[in-house]
C-alpha cells in the first residue's frame, strides 16, 4: 500500500505531463455528460402530460381543428344542442384524456372544451366558469402539493388555452377581449383566426395586424414565445420571427382526406379546389402544431407552473396570511376591548375556501404527529390566558395547535 502511494507520488513530479493526459482521459469517465440522457430516459418512461384548453363560440371549428392536430377523435359522443336549448345554456366544462404513442415516446393529452361559451342570448361574464375551472385546477394542486404525500400528484392545470377568433367579424368582439382580459393571467392564452379558408390572402394579412393591434390596445397578455438566444444560427432565428408574426394563426380544420394532385391530404374540397390543412401556403394549421407540440409544449408548462400557477399560490399564502392575522387581532381585540376592524379580501380566494385549507392542513398535521385529541384542546384553551401573549411564545408550541400552525404560516409569509 505504502509503495504503491509513495511511486505515485513519485510519478506525481517526475511525469507530470502524463498525470496531465491521464487526467484529461478521467474526466471523460467522470460521466455526468450522461446526466441529459438519464434524465432523458426517465422522462421517456414517466411520459409526458400536456392539458389544452379550446375557447371561442361555437361552430368556429374547435372540435375539428383539435381532431386534425392530433389525429384523433376526440368529439365522438359530442352532443349538439338545438338554438332552443342554446338560449338560456351555461358554459359547460368538458375534459377528453387519449394517451397518444409516437416513436415510444407516451403522451397523455387531454383536452378541455368549454361548450356554450358565447352561446347563450345573454353572454355576461359568461367566460366566468371557465376562469373558476382553471381556478379549481391550481386549488386542487396546491392542497396536494401542500399535503402529506406528494408523490403521485395529478397534474391537471391547464397549459394552454386556444381562443378562437371569429373570421366574420372586424377583429375582436367585447366578448373576446372580455374573456382574454379574464384569463390572461391564469393561463397561457394563444389567440387563433378560425376558419382562415373564408378569407382571401389579404384579409388574412389585415385581420393579423387588426387583431394584433387590438390585443395590444386593451393591455391584453398573451402567451409570450420566448426570446431565441443570439448564438441561434440565422435559419432558427428567421423561423422564429416567423412564429411570433403569425399571430393569430390563421387556421383550417379538417377531418376528412381528399386528393389534391395526386397526393391524399387532410383538406377541404370546394367546388373551385381543394384547401389542404398542412399547406403552409394556405394556413398556419403546420406553424401552430409545430409550436404546440415541437417546440414549445415544454416552455408552456414552464410558464404554466413558474408564472401562472405561482401567482395563485402566492395569492393564496397571502389570503392564508391575512385571516390569521386578521384572527389574531380579533383575539387581542376581543381580550382588550371587543372590537373588530376590516381586512380587505384578495380576490380569487375566499375566507371560507382559506379558512378550510388552513383546517386541512392542521388535521394532516396533528394525524401525522399522533397528537390526541386532549392534548391539542388544551393547547388551545391554553393560548387564550392573558399572559400567554407574546408572538416568540406563540410560535414555539406544539404544531398541532391550528394557531400555532397558522402563526408559523404567517411568520414565513411574512
Ligand atoms: P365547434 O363547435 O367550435 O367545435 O365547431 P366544429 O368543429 O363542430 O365545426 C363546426 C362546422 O364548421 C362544421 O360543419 C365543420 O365542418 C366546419 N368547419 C370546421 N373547421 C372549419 C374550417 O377550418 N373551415 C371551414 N370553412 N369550416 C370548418
């Protein structure tokens, strides 16, 4: 052992520059150059999850346009509703899951649809249900992200929101810009022109810059496609100026084949010719599913999770934030002299919903720690006792106490 250690030594000064080769040879056996294709590998094991949402009236061509994306039907036991049934219909939410395979690669896509949205004779706040849908979605995560095991979450926040524009009217309605306005900051909204084969090359062109125009005007946020870093070589940097000029993407719809020069194309055959989906020369059907699924279905779920789903989550430790505060000095109050005073209410999560939370949380809490009932009555008749009022002793007792919790909730919010 010894002579084996003082010869490399020895080997350490006298051939130095060999160490220096061999060194260089090592750190090719280091390995973490395989990190991308382990974390490769697994992710192509789990599978992937994408959740689409489409908006828009309907009749733009929603369902079709989603069944040409994917290749799949999706609608097989829609049900459409006669213009009686419309008069009076609420926005319904519908979700459709497929696990689609390609080249082993798994996805579970689902797709929510939002019948009836722009329906009714009466559209007020009719885009209303749908925000309280994806409302719902981030709410159900947070308590399972928040609970005790987390390690088979379901994802079911959606990623992204296709809104369809309609292509007979002069850019955008008030319901449109109403319904973006709404959603803008929950979601990743890509605004699409439907039915884009009602309108000659020109009108396309104007729409796009009116459309354009307006989204900018109103203050509305759309989905933003990331910057392309400057080391990018021209072709990519072109084709994304491209992407962010089509906006809105003008697209087609179809679900049946047609021949068009001797070729089977997904299209629509008309009596003056055929419109094929994936001709980039007659619609952006080709631009959009590359976006969509090629080259930006990981940075809409980035977005999804760091900007849209962390806006709700901080709204909601906020809301948590001031009922307990709230709460605590309702409890000072009423020692001192039994007033209350007003906490303004953060929108979007309401005192009872943070309330029931903050309970949930306790109860997991005080199952997780064996805590007896007894002991956590105590505890909190304890914390009543006019010279237990100081907040250093408040937040060193035992967690099962809820206000003890809640306080630690505070103070890290805070
Ligand atoms: P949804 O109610 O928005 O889901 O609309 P559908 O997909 O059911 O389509 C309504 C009607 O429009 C159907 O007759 C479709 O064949 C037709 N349609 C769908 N996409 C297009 C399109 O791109 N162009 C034209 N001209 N018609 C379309």
């Amino acid at each position: 052992m010894e002579n084996s250690s003082s010869n490399n030594r020895f080997r350490s000064t006298v051939f130095n520059h060999d160490d220096e080769v061999r060194n260089d040879q090592d750190k090719e056996y280091v390995g973490f150059a395989t990190l991308p294709n382990q974390v490769h590998r697994k992710s192509v094991k789990k599978g992937f999850d994408f959740t689409l949402m489409v908006a828009g009236e309907s009749g733009l061509g929603k369902s079709t346009l989603v069944n040409s994306l994917f290749l799949t039907d999706l609608y097989k036991d829609r049900k459409l509703l006669n213009a009686e049934e419309r008069i009076t219909q609420t926005v319904e939410i519908t979700k459709h899951t497929v696990d689609i395979e390609e080249k082993g690669v798994k996805l579970k896509l689902t797709i929510v649809d939002t019948p009836g949205f722009g329906d009714a004779v009466n559209n007020t706040e009719c885009w209303k249900s749908v925000a309280d849908y994806i409302d719902q979605q981030f709410e159900q995560y947070f308590r399972d992200e928040s609970g005790l095991n987390r390690k088979n979450i379901q994802d079911n926040r959606v990623h992204c929101c296709l809104y369809f524009i309609s292509p007979f009217g002069h850019g955008l309605r008030p319901l449109d810009v109403e319904f973006m306005k709404a959603l803008h900051e929950k979601v990743n909204i890509v605004p699409v022109l439907a039915k884009a084969d009602t309108l000659t090359p020109s009108e396309v062109k104007k729409k796009k810059i009116k459309i354009r125009e307006e989204i900018e005007q109103y203050g509305i946020k759309i989905y933003q496609f990331p910057d392309c870093d400057s080391d990018e070589d021209e072709e990519f940097k072109q084709q994304d100026l491209e992407l962010k000029e089509s906006i809105p993407f003008a697209v087609i719809g179809s679900n049946t084949v047609v021949e068009a020069k001797g070729k089977r194309v997904r299209g629509r055959l008309y009596p003056w010719g055929i419109v094929e989906v994936e001709n980039s020369a007659h619609c952006d059907f080709v631009k959009l599913r590359n976006m969509l699924v090629r080259t930006h279905m990981q940075d809409l779920k980035d977005v999804t999770r760091e900007t849209h789903y962390e806006n709700y989550r901080a709204q909601c430790i906020q809301s948590m934030t001031r009922m307990v505060v709230k709460e605590r000095n309702r409890n000072k109050l009423t020692r001192e002299s039994g007033t209350d005073f007003p906490i303004p209410v953060v929108s979007g999560v309401t005192d009872n919903e943070t309330e029931k939370l903050i309970r949930e949380k306790d109860e997991e809490v005080r199952h997780a720690n064996h805590e007896p009932e007894s002991h956590y009555q105590h505890d909190h008749d304890h914390e009543h006792e006019p010279e237990h009022n100081t907040d250093h002793n408040e937040c060193s007792e035992s967690p099962a106490n809820p206000e003890t919790h809640s306080d630690q909730l505070v103070d890290e919010a805070l």
